[in-house]
C-alpha cells in the first residue's frame, strides 16, 4: 500500500514502516550545530545535544514485505528518537 502526501501541488511518496529487532552499526553523523536542520528541531521539540545518526535494521514496510534499511534519525537526551526515515535499502 503505497501512500502519498500532496503539498503545494507537489506529490511527496510516505513509507511508513516498523523496525523489527535492533538497529545495528550505530554511527553518528553530525552533532549540534553541525545539523542542518538544528533550529527546526529545537523549535519543534526542545533544546537539547541534538545528533544525526545512522545505522542499520531489518523493517516492515506497510505492504508487510521486510528489508533491510540504512536508517538515518535524530536524537536528544531527555527527548529520544525523531524523524526516523529510510534513506536506503540494502541487500
């Protein structure tokens, strides 16, 4: 089931998905100011030590199929995991 979103005449493709087990090989991106997007998150969910991660999973699509996935998410102490989203899959 594919579902998509549309802003401003602009159609946006929306994967929802469920991690199944642990996400492995943890490595973090950028921290801080070094976030391109660090003044969105502060004003969306609060000042924290923001970091960009990345690591992998194995994810259930919505159409039930599994895959593994390069994850990559935000994260604060106090806050927890946002904006999680596939940014590939991986054989």
């Amino acid at each position: 089931m594919n579902i998509y979103q549309i802003i401003n005449d602009v159609v946006i493709h929306c994967v929802y998905f469920e991690i199944i087990g642990d996400i492995e090989e943890i490595e973090i991106i950028a921290v801080g100011g070094g976030i391109r997007d660090i003044m969105r998150l502060q004003k969306q969910y609060g000042v924290g030590r923001w970091r960009k991660l990345k690591g992998f999973a194995k994810v259930r699509l919505s159409s039930g199929e599994a895959r593994n996935a390069e994850l990559h998410w935000y994260e604060a102490h106090g806050i927890g995991r946002k904006k999680m989203k596939i940014k590939r899959f991986v054989e």
